[in-house]
C-alpha cells in the first residue's frame, strides 16, 4: 500500500463521515503495522491478524504511545470501544485499502476489552484506607 492511496482513502472516509477523526486511522495502520510484525516474528509465513489480535495490539501501543492519556486520546478521535476498530478497519476494507480473510467479520472487533478498565482504572489512585 502506498502512502498517497492510504491519505486518500482516509480522506474519503473522514468525507462521507466525521464519526473518526483522520489521526486515529493513522494510529490504526501503525497498531497493525506492529500486530503484523509481531505475528511473523513467530511464523515467518504469517501477514493476516485476527480483529482480537489488532485490538490487543492497538491497546499495548495505546498505553505506550499516550500512557494514562490514551483515553482521553482515543476519545477525542472518536474511539470508545474496541468495536470502533472494526468499522475504522472496515471504512478502510471498503475502500481497498485493507484485505480481509473469508472467515473475518467486523463483529470479531467486539467487547475484546473494556476502554474504562483498560485505559483509566490502571491510573486510578490507589482507595484510600478509612
């Protein structure tokens, strides 16, 4: 894929709807880019990931990248739930920029985690003791 047809295909989805901002689609290429690496650090023959395997890995590089204010990130580029992944990835599938395998399903990107328990609780002060 090359840079150009990557902007454009963004630009054209942040056009027909303004549901993501235009940052966090480059934030997901970059999570996959990483998830990618990762698989075929195990198996040389691997390029696909599943819809949990990216959502985990948009996660490790969320808290790396913004720590306790990837939330607050994610937020703010309309990113609520692990289930935006997946119509970010499915905006990008529809306009070729990305492929899928016959057995992916946009429903896979569903409650693989919860944003509150994974991007804020772990910043929580500690309960006080009475």
């Amino acid at each position: 894929m090359n840079e150009q047809s990557f902007e454009d295909a963004v630009c054209r989805i942040c056009e027909k709807s303004a549901d993501y901002d235009a940052e966090a689609f480059y934030f997901l290429r970059e999570g996959l880019d990483r998830a990618v690496r990762k698989a075929s650090a195990e198996d040389p023959e691997r390029r696909h990931v599943s819809g949990r395997e990216l959502c985990e890995a948009l996660r490790d590089y969320a808290l790396a990248e913004f720590g306790p204010l990837a939330l607050l990130v994610l937020t703010q580029w309309g990113i609520y739930e692990t289930a935006d992944f997946g119509r970010m990835v499915y905006a990008l599938i529809g306009e070729g920029v990305f492929g899928k395998n016959p057995g992916d399903r946009q429903s896979d990107f569903d409650a693989v985690y919860d944003f509150e328990e994974t991007f804020a609780r772990p910043y929580e002060p500690p309960a006080a003791s009475a």
